[in-house]
C-alpha cells in the first residue's frame, strides 16, 4: 500500500534547501569571462566617471551667458580662440566673447561650461563664429562623476553581469571581478520509459527531454551542469549513479521517480547513501506536487517530477535560488482569464505575454504537465498564493520571466 505525500508549504521548503546547501564561494576572474556571472560583493565606484568635463557633440565650446539671446535673426559672435584635441588636456581657456571648436567627447576647456552644436553655429573668416541658438549651462556637456562618482554603490552583491555592466566596469578600470563560484550539478533521468533523444521511441517510451532542459536551465542560473544520463528502474545502477554524482557536485538533480509507487526506486535510492536524511517529500504546489529533497553528506540531491513542463518549473521556484541567481525579473501585466486556483496551495501558471499597445496582457497557457511545448509558448509564471482562491480576468499581476 503506498504511502501518500506529507506534503510541506513551497517556502517552507525553499527555507529547508536553503538551510542544507553548501555555502556560496567567490573567485575572482577576468573581467573579459565575467558576462552573466553573478557578483559576489558590492562594486564601489573609486574615482569619478568621466573625470573631467566632455561634450556630447561636435560644435563650440563657450560660457552659456555669452550666447543669451541668440537667434537667427540676431546672432551672437564669438571669437575663435583655439581647438580642442581628442584625448588632450585644453592649453587655453575661455573668457567672456570667447569660443573654441570641440569634438564629441572632447575635455571642456577651462571657463567653458556649454557646447553649441556645430549646426546651429556659422564661421565668418578665421576667427569668429555666429551663433544661431542660445544654450544653457552645461547643455550638451556631461559633467564630472555624472556616470558614476567616486563612493557611490554602481552595481550590489547578487547582480548578474550584462554586457552592458560588463562595459561600466570597463569604465571603472576593473580588469578583475569578484564573482560568485559556479556551482557544480549533477543532472540524471530515470525511467525505464525513457530513452536517449537518438534513439527512436517504441511504444511506452520518450525521449530525454529533462537531461537537456534542466542543463540548460542550471548554466543560464549560473551552475555549472554534468549530466549523467539515463538511468532505468534499477535499485543497484540508480545508487551508484547518485552516488557517483554527490561525490562529484554540490547539487544533484534526479527527474522522474518521485512519485508514489511500486516501480519508483528514486526515494530508496536516495536514501540508502551516507548520511542521508529527508528534508520532505511533496510540496504544496501545482505543477510539480511529488517534488522532494534529501540532504547528503557534502550537499543536496532534489527528485523533481518526470514531466518536462513541472520538472522545469520546479526548478525554477526551487533549485535556481540556489545557484546564485539574482532577483528575477518580474513584469505587470493584466490578466486576459480567469485562473481557477485551490487555498492551500501555491499555483504556478504560465502566460504568454501580449503588449496591445496600451498595456501589457498575461494570457494563460494552459497544457498538461507532460506537454513539451507548454514552456516554449510561454515568457513566464503568475503565481497565486497559498491561500487565495484564483484570479480573476482583468486583475494586475505580476509575471516572473523564464
């Protein structure tokens, strides 16, 4: 007679992965391999970005107050008095009826707090200008430490490094970065049903769907994947495999086999290693209900759901926190139907999102748990709480993206 789950909260058990996992290291590396690593400390800027004061454009550098007034009809003149050289400290300053040509990105020279664009300006001979249009101070000029200023937090531990980021630190001279370590996880399927993608299926059987999906959900989390393969229903190759992959990473994944049953050998498996003990079996959660973890000497090992759709999004409300994921990134959006949803119980639903043009829409993809291509048509989850009852059409939500 099988035993039915004792099914515990989602962030009870989040809690309880959290408590059992091995603490996150730093290492630091190259700011050139740093692209969607994970910072491991605040980044603190230590000077002023840009240091000294640049156009925006190509035209004149002046004092503001001399070109009050200017227009078209009325232009004001300046006199030329020198040029400015790219990457060059300006020689001369600007007094009062004074101008210089200057680049885009050239250093503003003393005196000089505003540049005129070149379009809006005329020569007449060597030495003097005709402005066409007035400017304000500091109109088309970035001042000292507008980027960034000396002391001030650019980037906060648990960022994930876009290339963008990658760029700003460039700025900031840090040619190293202390990031979070990369966390090994082992990745096993088993199931007698299942079988290598190069293998044609008979009758009774799929493909690995989760050995790939869930690897390639563990790198974009920013672990670092080992995939062991298929394992069928058998008591002796399952333990040695789970053995083989807590010796060898912090985390391992198992998916299939953690459902009640007669067949199902994952539990025991589990169980039968050194030091072993349960943390729970069976959230209360939707999809993904049979998930379950046990803690092992050196680290974790999480059975998720064999189907593709619960094992990934399992993952992603429990396993990806884990591996040094920074906040995720959520949307609003405005849901298009109503989502039935039972108290007690946390439900996951995925949408679709559609922008109308006015707002943003969350359209609920519905599909069974063992459908592939339920994920693929969807940008990411709603959750309900615990102990709501549904949501109703029209409603804001907020959208977690995959």
């Amino acid at each position: 007679m099988p035993e039915f789950f004792k099914v515990v909260r989602c962030e009870d058990a989040l809690a309880m992965l959290r408590d059992n996992f091995p603490h996150q290291r730093a290492e630091e590396i190259d700011l050139s391999a740093a692209l969607n690593r994970v910072l491991a400390r605040d980044i603190v800027g230590q000077e002023d970005i840009p240091g000294f004061e640049r156009s925006t454009v190509d035209g004149y550098a002046v004092r503001a107050r001399d070109t009050f007034g200017s227009s078209e009809s009325m232009p004001g003149f300046l006199t030329m008095k020198g040029e400015v050289v790219m990457g060059e400290q300006p020689e001369f300053s600007i007094r009062e009826g004074w101008c210089a040509w200057i680049p885009t990105g050239g250093m503003l020279p003393p005196g000089a707090d505003a540049v005129v664009m070149v379009e809006h300006t005329e020569r007449l001979g060597e030495d003097t200008v005709l402005v066409n249009r007035p400017v304000g101070p500091y109109d088309n000029v970035i001042r000292v430490g507008e980027d960034a200023r000396k002391g001030e937090t650019i980037f906060t531990q648990g960022h994930r490094l876009r290339p963008q980021d990658i760029g700003v630190l460039a700025a900031l001279g840090l040619n190293r970065v202390e990031v979070v370590a990369s966390h090994r996880v082992g990745i096993i399927s088993s199931g007698d049903e299942i079988v290598p993608i190069t293998c044609t299926p008979n009758i009774g059987q799929v493909r690995d769907v989760n050995s790939y999906s869930l690897a390639a959900a563990v790198e974009k989390a920013g672990g670092t994947p080992r995939v062991y393969g298929v394992i069928p229903d058998n008591m002796e190759l399952l333990t040695a495999t789970l053995a083989k992959a807590v010796r060898e990473n912090h985390l391992v994944i198992l998916s299939g086999g953690s459902s009640i049953g007669q067949r199902d050998f994952s539990l025991k498996a589990m169980l039968s290693l050194p030091e072993a003990s349960m943390l729970f079996h069976g959230v209360a959660a939707r999809p993904g209900k049979p998930t379950l973890a046990v803690r092992v000497d050196g680290g974790l090992i999480v059975g998720l759901p064999g189907h593709p759709v619960a094992a990934l999004m399992m993952f992603e409300i429990f396993c990806a926190p884990l591996l040094g994921t920074a906040a995720m990134r959520r949307v609003r959006a405005t849901l298009t139907a109503n989502v039935a949803s039972q108290a007690g119980r946390d439900d996951f639903v995925r949408v679709e999102l559609i922008d109308d043009g006015e707002r943003m829409l969350a359209n609920p993809v519905h599909g069974k748990s063992g459908l592939v291509r339920v994920m693929s048509s969807a940008q990411g989850y709603v959750h309900i709480p615990y102990e709501k009852q549904g949501i109703k059409a029209g409603e804001p939500v907020l959208v977690t993206l995959f």
